[in-house]
C-alpha cells in the first residue's frame, strides 16, 4: 500500500489513538511522580521523577490509611454481593413471571436511574437521623446505613441491566427443568445463574469501583474518622490548602487504585460480552 494512501486511511488512526494513550496516560504518571516526591507539593513534580523517594508511602503507616482501605473494602464487597443477589432476583422474577404492575415496574425503574442518588443526600441524611433514634445500627455514622443506601441507589440501574441479559437464556430450559421436577428455587440457583454469570460479574464490578470511589453520601453518613472510607480520608488531607500534603495524597491515591485495578483486570474476560449480550433479545 503507498505511504499517502496508508497515511489517509490507516495512519492518522495511528495518531489519533496514540494521542488518546498520552493523554489518558500523564495525569497517572504525574500523580505516580508526586508520590514519590519527598516534597509533598504538586509544584516539586513539576519536573517528572526529579526526585525519588519512598517517605511518602511510609508515612501511611502513621495515619488512619489503611483503616480506611478496610473500611471501603467491607463496604464495597458488600455492596458488590448484595447488589448482584438483590439485583438478580428482581431481574429474573421481571424476565420470568407475569404480575400485575410488571410493565409499571420497569418503567418505573428506567425513570428512578435517570437521577443520580447524590440528588437526595438531604433526604437520606434526615432519615438515617430519624431511623437511627429506633435502630442505632441504621442510623448515621454506621457502616451498615451506608451500605443499605448505595443497594438502594443501585437496584435501579443495575435490575434492569441484568433483566435484558436474563431474556436472553431460552424458557425452555426452565420448563425442562420443571418437568424434571424443579422448583423455581432450583432452577433460579443452579441453572439461571450459572448461564447469567457474565452480567453478574460486570454488575459486581461497576457497582464495586462506584462504591469505591463515593464521596459524597459517604461524607454526609460517616462522621467519625474511624468509620471513613478513601474517598473521604483523602480528601480530608488535602481539604485545607495550607496544610495540604499532595505526596501523602498522591501515595494513598496510587495505592487505592491496586484493588480497583486488580478486580477489573480479573473480570476483564465478562466485561464486553455481559454487557453486550442483553442488548438484543433472541
């Protein structure tokens, strides 16, 4: 193939998706390079990897850092498992069963979706008071309350993600398995949920990594340092600009991105195919 005929049809490609790398690319290398600056200023990484030294990542040992990275762990887990379970069970009872209220059901679920939930943080702070006055365990500044709202902000979405994927596996399998004798039961847990693996692994990931990264509701919930997650720990380093250390920011940043990293490069292999195999129905 010529060169100009390469360049016009293949080559500028090339550069467009090398362009997008760099740019997706730098603000990793700078924050990497701001770690390891003893520093502690963003302005002394200004020249990359100028100085190299590890005291940022060892004074986290002196901080609440990792209190927090098991506090967003549990959280997040949590909210992952419960999110998925919950979520599949609304999910097949949808794609299997014929109820009055169904079509309202999951059109009202396509509404609620379209609001992010950071949009009632007032509410939710004034009912986690009013419930924690009856159950301490749901009220504010507990874990628990955390984890029941970010389940109920993410039922919506995630509900009618898994319920075109649950179209997709035939009904004869289930009246096979019925004429077996199965139970709904039976056939939910052994054969429904083995073949929807797929979407349960994309929707226990993105539920995961949204979990991991709240700021806001979890602000609002989570009063006590001890009970912080990242999102909220980290902030707090830097919130006043006078005493803000970036290193030790930048370090806590890099390191809470590991778990994040691992999960997604473990479920890589379900990500195209859960997420594109509900979008058609046959």
């Amino acid at each position: 193939m010529p060169a100009g005929r390469w360049a016009r049809e293949l080559g500028w490609r090339h550069v467009v998706g090398v362009l997008a790398v760099l740019y997706a690319v730098f603000p990793i290398v700078y924050v990497v390079s701001a770690s390891l600056s003893p520093t502690g200023t963003l302005t002394g990484s200004n020249d990359l990897f100028a100085q190299v030294s590890g005291v940022n990542y060892a004074e986290l040992g002196d901080t609440k850092f990792w209190t927090w990275m098991g506090n967003t762990l549990v959280i997040g887990v949590a909210t992952a498992v419960g999110t998925v379970l919950m979520g599949a069970a609304a999910a097949y009872a949808f794609s299997r069963f014929r109820f009055a209220g169904r079509r309202l059901g999951l059109t009202s679920l396509l509404i609620i979706q379209m609001f992010p939930q950071m949009l009632a943080f007032v509410a939710i702070f004034l009912l986690l008071i009013s419930l924690g006055e009856v159950v301490p365990v749901l009220g504010l500044n507990s874990k628990i309350a955390l984890i029941c709202v970010y389940l109920g902000g993410a039922l919506g979405v995630n509900t009618f993600l898994m319920y075109g994927f649950f179209n997709t596996v035939p009904r004869e399998l289930d009246e096979a398995a019925k004429i077996d004798g199965a139970t709904h039961a039976q056939v939910y847990w052994t054969i429904i949920l083995r073949l929807v693996t797929p979407i349960l692994a994309v929707v226990g990931l993105l539920s995961f990594i949204s979990t991991f990264g709240e700021f806001i509701i979890a602000r609002v919930v989570l009063q006590s340092e001890s009970n912080w997650t990242l999102a909220v720990g980290l902030y707090g380093w830097v919130s006043s600009l006078l005493e803000a250390n970036w290193g030790l920011f930048a370090a806590g940043a890099v390191l809470s991105a590991i778990p994040v990293l691992a999960l997604f490069l473990f479920l890589q292999k379900y990500i195209v195919g859960g997420l594109t195999a509900g979008s058609v129905k046959g």
